[in-house]
C-alpha cells in the first residue's frame, strides 16, 4: 500500500510539473516600436509558445484581431511576439492586449501619431543610462514609477509621443535577464503605453539582444540597420545614431546623415531635428567620456540649423548626470539626458571642465520632458530631477529653456564704452547699454564681446562669451553679472583697437552687432 501511494503522489508532482511546463507566461509585458499614423508594432515576451496574437480596437470591447511573428532570442523555448496593426487612423486612441495561447495581457491603450499638418502639440520623453546599479537596485523603478508617471498625471498616450534612451539600458547587454528584470520590467507601464526608441550605448556590447528586443525604423544603410535611422512625429525629425566603437568610424553612417540633413533642409513640413547618441560632444562631470565622433555631429547639426534656419538638439548620455548647454552661433542644444538608474558621477569624481556652452551642470538623476508647440512653433525643454544620494528632489523642474523656430532679434546694443578714448593697457572695463527685444518676456540670455587690431575682427584678440547663468559644481558662477560690461585684461599698449558686442536673449536669438568702436591703449 505504501508503495502505490508513493507512486500516486509521484505521478501527480510529474502531472503538475508538466502542467508548469506547459503554461505560457509573459515576461515581458508588451510594448510598443516604430509607430506611425496609420500603423504601430507591438511586442511581447513569453517563456514559450508560438501563438501572436493582438486583439484590439477603438474601445476596450476590442473587436478586431491581428496575428504576427514569433522568434527565438535565447536558444531556449523563449519567444519575442511581434506583431504589426496596419490601417489605423491618425491622432487616434486604440485599446489592445496581447495573446499567446490562451494567455492573455491586460488591455492597455495608445495613441498613433498625427501627420505634420494636423498641428497637434505634442510632448517627448528623453531618459539615459539606467543600467543596475546595486547600491541603487530600485532607481530606475523609481525613475519611471515615482518620477515619470506622476509628473505626466494622466492617461499616457494623450501626453507622450514618443520616449527616447540615448543608450546604455542595461548594464551588460549580453547577459539575458538583466534586459528583463532590469528594463522592461520597471518600465512596462509606461512602455505598454508609449512607442520607445532607443540607440545603443557601450554597455549594450553590440549584443543580438538589443536588435531582437526592438524593432526600430528600417530607414538607415540597409547594411546596418537599426544602428542608424529617423523617425517623424508631427513637424520633428527624430534621428538615432550609433556613436560605438566599430560604428562611430564608418563613413556610411556620415554619409547617411549628410542626405538626410539636406533632404530635411528642403522638407518644410519639418521644424525641429531631435538627434540623439550615446557618447557626448562635451562633458563638464566626465571628459574622458568624449569622442571625436560626437564632435563632428554636433558640427553637422550645426551646420544644418544654420543653413536651413531649423533648430535642432542633440541628446546624449555616457555620463551620469544632467548637463545643458547650446552652440554659440546657432539654435543648436546640447543635452545630456542621465542618469535614469546608473550610479551618479559625482562632481569633483572625475576630471572635469567649466564649457562656455553649457549653462547647467547636475550630478542628479532624472529625465528630460520637450513639449513642442505646433502653432508658433517652438520647443520647451525641462529637466525634471529626483536629486541624488545626498539630497532627494521630487520631480523639481531644475532647468528649463524654449527655443522658437523663427527669429524676433533683439534690439542692437550701443557700444557706450570706450569710443576713442585712450585706456589703461593693463585693464579696463567694456560697456554697452541695456538689452531690449519687443519679444514678450525676453530677456537678456547672453553677451559676446569682441576685440580685434582690424574692424573685420577675423582674428579677435579679446573675444568673451557669457551666458546669463552657469551652474557648475553647484554655484551659479555668473550670479550678479548683468552682461552689460565686461572686463578686459592686459593688452598691447600704444595700440589701437576696434570692438563690438551683441546681445542674445535666452530663447537663443542673437541681436545684430553693435556699431564698431575703437580705443587706443595707453603707452607704459
């Protein structure tokens, strides 16, 4: 009797472990890629079965059905779902949930995304560099859980067009679960809600991981797709770029970007271009994280702006921390989105430097929100902080700046002092009068001061650009200076000199120059 009761309870434990077995269970909950006015692609994971099914439609009754793709990702029975609604209508809410077998997901909504015309205002969520972090296991959780989704307060899809990583989303990109525990999964509210669009970082190591997780725009060189590629939401161009080593060298990825550049000058239902890569152009908390490659972009959009008057960013991580600055001469930002999640680099940590570009610096975790404004078209970006080890912020907007797509210019300045007088060579100080603009609430963002031994000023001696603020190591290191005079130090004596200032104001429009003085320095 004793052994037939052994063998009965044997055999249930086997019954009830084949039916484990058999179970289909999402892992990762679905979320969604490469949305368009018309269509999106929905993506999910489970621990096996080869079903992919979405049920969806205009209201959470449903009511329409579309089948996709399965593919494996690990050499195991895992199975990445993906699946593709086609004929959707533009700016319109859809409900939807995922099956395999009889598995099935919560029903979640979005929203597909209007075309140029429509002028629908829209926002973009920008976030960076969110690998584990074990002295931190929970910030990125936290990020998204506590930090995004209460400051958007409300349903997702009418809020958020879109959410861009500019890279480092794990902390080893070839070790499977971390993609699963340390992503997805704190994300999955807001990733089940709104399309994310990543490029990679370092630390994703090229892996075939990162290419099966997502399916991003197939616009780039066929040869490598999805390292680079664009993306339209409205009036703004999204491009992603891949700043790696292997990628960051190859002269298709350049090649690339410079038609799209030149297609997108001559595109006029474009306004803005939003690029983001992974490694910066400069980094005031971590210049041994620069590269070259990053360098020639931002010169590239540069050069873009300029020509066809379009402002443009390009966002960035690598290092951990906020950073913010903009070009001299253009409508041109420069944004460091981290850190969502990696360990902080903290000021004085690392080899640093105080840019003239860069108006805010923050060892602090947080993301970035842009709300672009479709009617007089402009962009305003804030930065939203949750503080850091030693000082906790609740969704404080820290840093926040608007650029406009077209140009009111402030009033030209008088160059008051000196003219014609002579001046101590050892030292003096510049003066020009007060800023004026008829733009409403502009005020004075920045002053660029010239010197030069010809009134052509190809070769300035003396050349000064101050920015309204400057918040590095924590101090503001242009607090009380009002930008209308500055300070010049030793230069030739018994010389004359020719000098000019402009004016800009802090939606980066620069004034005219002012009408060119000169001075002779006094003899020793």
């Amino acid at each position: 009797m004793k052994i037939l009761i052994s063998i009965i309870i044997a055999c249930i434990v086997c019954l009830q472990s084949f039916g484990q077995k058999t179970q289909v269970i999402i892992e990762v909950q679905p979320y969604l890629q490469d949305a368009e006015p018309n269509s999106i692609t929905i993506m999910w994971q489970t621990n096996q079965g080869e079903g992919s099914v979405v049920e969806w439609g205009v209201s959470p009754k449903l009511g329409k059905k579309t089948k996709g793709k399965s593919f494996d990702i690990n050499f195991t029975k895992t199975r990445i779902h993906e699946v593709s609604l086609e004929g959707l209508k533009r700016f319109t809410n859809y409900y939807y949930r995922v099956r395999t077998g009889k598995t099935k997901s919560d029903i979640f909504q979005f929203k597909t995304p209007p075309f140029s015309k429509d002028q629908e205002d829209f926002s973009i969520l920008a976030m960076s560099d969110m690998p584990f972090d074990s002295r931190e296991p929970k910030k990125f959780h936290e990020i998204v859980n506590q930090g995004i989704l209460p400051y958007l307060n409300g349903e997702l899809s009418d809020n958020l067009a879109m959410v861009l990583i500019p890279g480092d989303l794990v902390q080893d990109g070839v070790v499977f679960h971390q993609w699963e525990d340390h992503f997805f999964d704190p994300a999955q509210e807001l990733f089940a809600k709104v399309p994310v669009y990543p490029v990679p970082g370092n630390h994703e190591r090229n892996s075939d991981y990162y290419f099966k997780y997502f399916s991003l725009p197939k616009n780039g060189s066929p040869e490598y797709a999805e390292h680079w590629w664009y993306k339209d939401y409205g009036d703004t161009r999204i491009i992603g770029l891949d700043s790696n080593n292997g990628y960051r060298d190859l002269s298709s990825q350049i090649k690339w970007l410079e038609a799209l550049l030149e297609k997108t000058d001559k595109d006029n239902d474009i306004d803005f271009v939003f690029a983001q890569l992974h490694h910066p152009h400069k980094s005031e908390l971590w210049i041994p994280g620069e590269t070259k490659f990053s360098s020639k972009i931002v010169k590239m959009l540069e050069e873009f702006t300029e020509k066809s008057g379009k402002p443009s960013i390009h966002f960035f991580g690598h290092t951990h921390g906020y950073s913010r600055g903009q070009s001299k001469n253009h409508k041109h930002l420069m944004v460091n989105v981290a850190s969502a999640g990696g360990a902080i680099d903290n000021w004085g940590e690392f080899e640093g430097r105080d840019y003239d570009e860069f108006s805010v610096s923050e060892d602090e975790y947080g993301f970035v929100v842009v709300e672009v404004d479709r009617k007089n078209p402009n962009f305003t970006l804030k930065r939203v902080s949750r503080g850091n080890t030693l000082q906790l912020r609740d969704n404080e907007v820290s840093d926040s700046i608007t650029v406009y797509r077209n140009n009111i210019l402030p009033k030209k300045p008088n160059s008051n002092y000196p003219k014609g007088e002579e001046v101590d060579f050892k030292g003096f100080v510049l003066k020009a009068d007060a800023f004026y603009s008829k733009t409403a609430k502009a005020f004075h963002g920045a002053s660029q001061w010239q010197i030069a031994t010809t009134d052509n000023f190809e070769k300035p001696v003396f050349d000064s650009w101050k920015q309204f603020e400057n918040w590095y190591y924590k101090v503001d290191r242009q607090k009380d200076d009002n930008l209308t005079d500055e300070k010049v130090h030793r230069l030739k004596a018994d010389t004359y000199y020719f000098w000019r200032v402009r004016y800009r104001d802090q939606y980066l429009n620069w004034s005219p120059w002012s009408e060119t003085a000169n001075f002779k320095t006094s003899k020793e």
